[in-house]
C-alpha cells in the first residue's frame, strides 16, 4: 500500500532531521548553508511543510552525496 503524501513527508522530515543531527550540525547551520530560513527547515524537519525537489537537492548536495 502506497504512503499518502503527509505521510511521505513526515518521513522524509524525520530522516532529514535525524541525519542532521548525526552530522553534529544544529538548524540554523543547516538552513545558512542551504539558504533557508530557520522555519522553512524546521517544518521541513516536522513534515508541517512538504519537502521540494529543491529543498531535497540541496539537503543532499550538503550532506555530500551530490
């Protein structure tokens, strides 16, 4: 059965936050390297705001494995 999409993003939030954290990095590091605002990550990282395939990207490209 397929996930529905508040689902989808409240799980693709906790796995962006729990690999933010793993990498010792706090919120506010993450969105000025990303050039986010602070609340834009944070509900992000809650899955209150669905994640774009931009906010992905660039997630990913800082984590390295861009």
């Amino acid at each position: 059965m397929c996930a529905t999409w508040e689902t989808g993003s409240e799980v693709l939030g906790e796995e962006l936050r729990r690999l933010r954290e793993a990498c010792g990095l706090t919120l506010a590091q993450v969105a000025d390297r990303v050039g986010v605002g602070q609340g834009h990550l944070s509900k992000m990282g809650t899955g209150k705001r669905a994640q774009g395939v931009e906010d992905v990207a660039s997630l990913v490209t800082l984590r390295g494995a861009g």
